[in-house]
C-alpha cells in the first residue's frame, strides 16, 4: 500500500492541539500532549529555531523556562493536516505573529520570549524526539549574532547532547569565510541560507561563494525554499525554486537540504531531490498526502523530518510523518532519524 494510501485511513481534520490525542501515538497528560507509544522512534527535528534578534542585541534570555510555549499557530486554532500548514493561520494569529517577528526582534518580550532552549527540551522529551537541529538566521554584521547567541545558551544549560546547531553566515556580510571557519571552531553542524529574509537570491554570486566554502568544510547548506504567501512580495520572489537550479546544478559537492521541500512548489522540489543527488528533502510544514506522494516518488533515503519551531507545535509535522509510514517501520526509522543522523554524521 502507498503511503498516501496509509495516510488516508486516520482523520486529518482536528479541533486543536490537543485533538491530535485521537490518534493512536498521542495523549493528553495534565494538559500536555505527550506521545504514548514506545514504538515511535526517537527522532531528529531538522528544522527548528529559537528566539531571533536583529539590530538590536538579544534581548531574550534563551536560558529561561515558562509553563506554556506561545507557539505561532495556537493550540486552539484547529488543525487540518493535509494542507500546506499556514493555512491554518487565522487572520489575526497572522497580525500577531509577524508584530512578534518584526518589532519584536527589538524587545525580550512578547512570543518570543517562550522560544527558549529549556521550553524546546520539554517539548521534545514529551514526543519523543531525541534532537532537535537550531537554524539561525544572521543579516550582516553587527546586525545581528544569533549563532553564538544560541550556542551559548545551549551550552549555558547543558543541552549540547539534545541540540545540533547549524550557523548562518549573510553572502554579503564582511569577511564571509573568516566568519564561517569561526563557526566552524566552535562546532556548528551545517549552514542555514534563507533567501526571504536574508534577501537574497539563492543564486546569486555571493551566496554561491558560501556553498563552495561550505563544500569545502563539509558542511551541509539547508535553505528556507519556496514561497509560503505569507511572507513579503519580494520574499517571495527571492524564494522562487527557478532560482535554486543552478546553484544545485554548480556546487554538485555541497549537499543541499530543500526546507519545507520547496513549501508551496513541492513538485519543482520532487523534480530537484529527483534529478540532483545533492539535493535532500526537509518536510516541515507539508501536508500529510505530499508527504506520502514524496516517499512514494522519491523513497526514504533523502527525505528528513522537521518541525519548524516555534511557529509550530513539534506535535503536529509529527502526526503527519506517523500517518504517512504507517505500516512502514524502516521508512518512519529512516525519515524520523536515520537519514538525519546519516547526514550530519550522528548516533542513529
């Protein structure tokens, strides 16, 4: 059976949150929503964040830890799992979410400030995921330093064991490959390029200067890539797929991970991981059916969960991978942990 097949024999429509505790894997427990089942492998999130700060120095103490999680998409809001999951967004959840973004990159309050390292553990240890990759974003300096920001927090409470951290280097920041062997020292595990909020072009030559450093250092790249419709106009432009073929097509050894599998343009993604051996899938955000249509065009040896916390519930990109590898237990191994672990060179 396919597993878009598999998928469609559990409910995809959800009142909230807590709802997904219908599903065979989950249970709410004093108001957490924790997974139940042994069975469920202990995974790798590729994809998540911490609090961001730009202009202004961090603000937020990463180190804290809060009773709730304000995640972007609210545990009330109700959940369909086979859409792209920003559509779910309610249009004030939207006004909020991009005010916590923009003004509040400035401030250590709001959102934001529950986007913390401690918050992130205990989500994890509540669903079974053993480690969680941090992807900062960096503008050019002294515009922002989120990387050392948040590996110090992480080392400030002992969580190197559960948290791999990526580092970002700006393509027009000064002293590009000075910066990237800075990170390098002090251990990040690949490079997070995000053309949306950078600015900047996947194609473009500077950033095709740091794809060949970072080939040379052997450091994975994971792109934001795709358009979301959510983000601004010139966003979403720079996040078009037609403007990933030829950095792939030129730095055949750097190894490049599609986050959210191309987002809104999975199929130009499929077509990508398809035709380019160094191109791997990160799934964060994808509906459960396009999640089982890419294991099932593409197979399981290049296709990574992730989450995209906080702006999501770790739980939610979660029941959609178990839907989709039902019945499958090497597939779920592989895409939950194996295939990460493979990649970034850790304990599977």
């Amino acid at each position: 059976m396919s597993s878009v097949a598999t998928a469609s024999a559990f409910p995809h429509r959800f009142t909230g949150l807590h709802d997904l505790a219908r599903l065979p894997w989950f249970a709410e427990q004093d108001g957490r929503l924790v997974v139940v089942d042994p069975s469920v492998d202990r995974a790798i999130d590729m994809h998540t964040h911490l609090a961001l700060a730009f202009v202004r120095p961090m603000a937020v103490d990463l180190t804290a830890s809060h009773a709730h999680v304000e995640h972007y998409l609210p545990d009330d809001a109700a959940l369909d799992l086979d859409v792209y999951v920003n559509k779910n967004f309610r249009p004030d959840d939207l006004q909020r979410m991009n005010r916590d973004l923009v003004l509040g990159s400035l401030k250590a309050t709001g959102m934001r400030s529950t986007h913390t390292v401690p918050n992130l553990v205990r989500e994890m240890g509540e669903l079974s995921i053993a480690q969680s990759v941090l992807l900062p974003i960096e503008l050019p300096r002294p515009l922002s330093d989120n990387t050392r920001s948040w590996l110090k927090a992480v080392h400030d409470v002992a969580a190197d064991e559960q948290m791999v951290c990526f580092g970002s280097i700006h393509p027009y920041t000064f002293n590009m490959e000075a910066q990237l062997d800075e990170q390098v020292r002090l251990g990040v595990k690949g490079i997070k390029v995000h053309p949306a909020v950078q600015m900047v072009r996947p194609d473009d030559a500077r950033a095709m200067k740091l794809y060949r450093l970072c080939a040379a250092r052997k450091l994975p790249v994971l792109w934001h890539c795709g358009p979301v419709e959510i983000e601004p106009r010139l966003g979403r432009y720079m996040s078009q797929l037609v403007h990933y073929e030829r950095a792939i097509a030129e730095n055949p050894t750097t190894t490049f991970v599609l986050g959210h599998s191309g987002a809104l343009q999975m199929e130009q993604a499929l077509d990508y991981a398809r035709r380019y051996d160094n191109v791997w899938l990160e799934i964060s955000s994808q509906s459960v059916s396009n999640i089982g249509r890419l294991l099932d065009t593409l197979g399981d040896e290049r296709i990574m969960f992730g989450t995209d916390w906080p702006f999501y519930h770790q739980a939610v990109p979660l029941a959609k991978v178990l839907m989709a590898t039902e019945g499958q237990p090497a597939s779920r191994a592989r895409v939950l942990r194996g295939n990460a672990a493979r990649l970034l060179g850790l304990s599977a």
